[in-house]
C-alpha cells in the first residue's frame, strides 16, 4: 500500500498568507489579516479570501481592485497603534443602496475583517501553518470578544458566518472544502492530477495495481493508495464535499468500481469512457435492477464535451465539469 503525501502536492490557497503573517510576527513586523468573512452574489473576493498586510508589503487577495485598495490602507493606517481592534465592515456593491455602499456596481455584498495581529497571536498562527501543511483539518476562528483561535478537535463543513449588533463570530474549515477522488492512476489520472492540484481540492488518487509508474510518479496527489475495488466504498466517506473520478483499466473494473458507489452520497460520480463502453455499462446495471433515478446521478461519459482527446484535453473537460458541479447551488 502506498500511503502519505508528496512533498511537491498542492497546499491550500490560504497557506501563504499564514505562513507570511506568522514570518512577520516572528521579525517583530506589524501586520494585519484582511478576511472576507461572507459574501452573496456578485462580489470582487468570494468568503474565505484572505490577505496579509505590512506597512509596504501585500500577501494574498481578497478580490482585488479598488476595494481591496481602500482595505488595504484602513490596515495599514491600524498597524502603527498597538491598541488598535478589529474593524469588521459590510460593504454592499450598489449604487442604490441606502447604507454601507462600497462605490462597486457589481449588486453582490460583502462583510470585510480587518484584524491586527499581535505577538501573542504568533502560536496560532504556527499551529494553523503546521495543520494545513500537514492536512490535520481543524477549524479557524475569529471574534470580536476571543479574537484568533485554532481548533483542532473539530474541522466542520466549511464556513460559519454571524453577526448580530457588535457581536459577530466567523469559522472556517482548515484546508480544502473538497476531495476529489480518482479511481484509476493511468495516464489521464496523472494529466487529471496536475490540473486538480491548482484548483484547491484535496487529491487522493486509487488504483488496484501495485507498483504502477504513472502512480508512483504522481507528485500531485495528497494521497495514494492501492485497494481492491470490491473495497471502493470503504475507501470514500459520504458527503457532499466528495467527487470521484472513475477512470479503471477497462469496463469490468469500471463496472466493479461504480457498483460500490451507486448508493452512497456523494457529491458527484463520473465514469470516463466511450459513448459505446457507458451505454453497455449503463445496460448492465440496469438488468441488474439498479433504477434509472439512482443512474441519472451518474456523471458518464465524464467531462464536458469539448472533443477532447489527448490525456490532457480529457483531464480539462473533467477538471471543467467538477467546477461546474462545485459551483451549482446545492438544493
């Protein structure tokens, strides 16, 4: 079984920002952790975007242009004072707006952290660098009244945002929202690897071959292991932050594969195959009873159709339909 993380595997987006405010802490540099705390429609920086802000040096984003710009200077005027508390402000993209309108016509909303660090942060913030480097999970906190706090007894779901009057709390999940799982460690898993790995999903790739070149020379992959896919489904929690990527040596161990899955919830099942090959396959299930409501969930052929062939090409269409699929509303 090969097992454990590569060192050249993708980090979460947040780690440098992180890194870079613990680095300063350490060097007695003031800085200041700018967050998007929420954000509905149209925004510049999504929830979750973040920054780190000396008096002459930018780390991360939350979204560019001008608001990002008039941010950045509210910190950089609060470092200087060591007195300085947090300023939480909304911000709302529409010229109509009666209240709190940011000067962007872009009609989303946003509530924007500035928060100033101190030495006593530093801790934290080490212990929040060492949990996404080695993809512990844990959880991120930030309040008004308890400031910066790391928890790693719990990693929750994703982001947890309330305000009410002057009280307000935020929390996010350390590291990746989203798994994606590819069953299948040939050459399009590779190619699908290298696109996964800059696009934030935590990566684990599966394959029931020992000793496989294109598995061994994986360097994206956060995880690699090798199982007998009679044993799939013990191999992937359900949830709905888990896609698997089903792309086996041929059709009986696609078939194998996709049987253990068909009735467990996950976010999004794909099955990379000719149009020909999925028909059969989708045929056999059914004869075997599986109804057409539980096949429909079946991504299959995987990817949007972009007549893609190389290895590569097939690995954009895939990686192109799995934002598609985080992107959509969950009903």
């Amino acid at each position: 079984m090969i097992s454990a993380a590569s060192p050249f595997a993708s980090v979460p987006r947040d780690l440098p920002v992180w890194e870079y405010a613990a680095a300063c802490l350490r060097e007695q540099v003031g800085v200041a952790l700018l967050c998007v705390l929420d954000s509905q429609g149209s925004s510049p920086g999504r929830q979750g975007f973040k920054m780190a802000v000396t008096a002459d040096t930018l780390v991360g984003s939350i979204g560019g242009g001008i608001m990002e710009h008039k941010f950045v200077e509210l910190a950089r005027t609060l470092l200087p004072r060591p007195d300085a508390a947090p300023v939480l402000r909304h911000q709302i993209h529409r010229k109509e707006a009666p209240a709190d309108r940011s000067g962007l016509i872009c009609s989303g909303e946003q509530w924007v952290l500035v928060f100033p660090l101190r030495a006593a942060d530093l801790p934290t913030l080490e212990g929040i660098v060492q949990a996404l480097r080695t993809h512990a999970g844990g959880q991120v906190q930030l309040s008004g009244e308890r400031g910066l706090e790391l928890n790693l007894a719990t990693s929750g779901t994703g982001f947890d945002f309330t305000t009410r009057g002057a009280h307000w709390h935020y929390a996010e999940r350390l590291g990746f929202r989203d798994h994606a799982i590819i069953v299948g460690a040939g050459h399009v898993g590779l190619a699908l690897s290298r696109v996964l790995a800059t696009l934030e999903f935590e990566l684990t790739v599966l394959d029931d071959r020992t000793g496989l070149n294109t598995q061994q020379q994986n360097p994206f992959a956060h995880h690699k292991r090798t199982v007998a896919y009679e044993q799939l489904a013990q191999e992937i929690p359900e949830n709905s932050a888990q896609y698997v990527v089903l792309m086996t040596f041929g059709y009986r161990t696609d078939l194998i594969a996709l049987r253990q899955l068909l009735q467990r919830r996950l976010r999004y099942v794909g099955v990379m195959g000719s149009a020909a090959k999925i028909q059969e396959l989708l045929a056999t299930l059914r004869a075997e009873g599986v109804p057409d409501d539980v096949l429909a969930r079946v991504h299959a052929p995987i990817g949007l159709p972009i007549h893609s062939r190389t290895p590569e090409e097939i690995a954009i269409s895939i990686a192109a339909q799995l934002i598609q699929e985080r992107n959509r509303p969950l009903k």
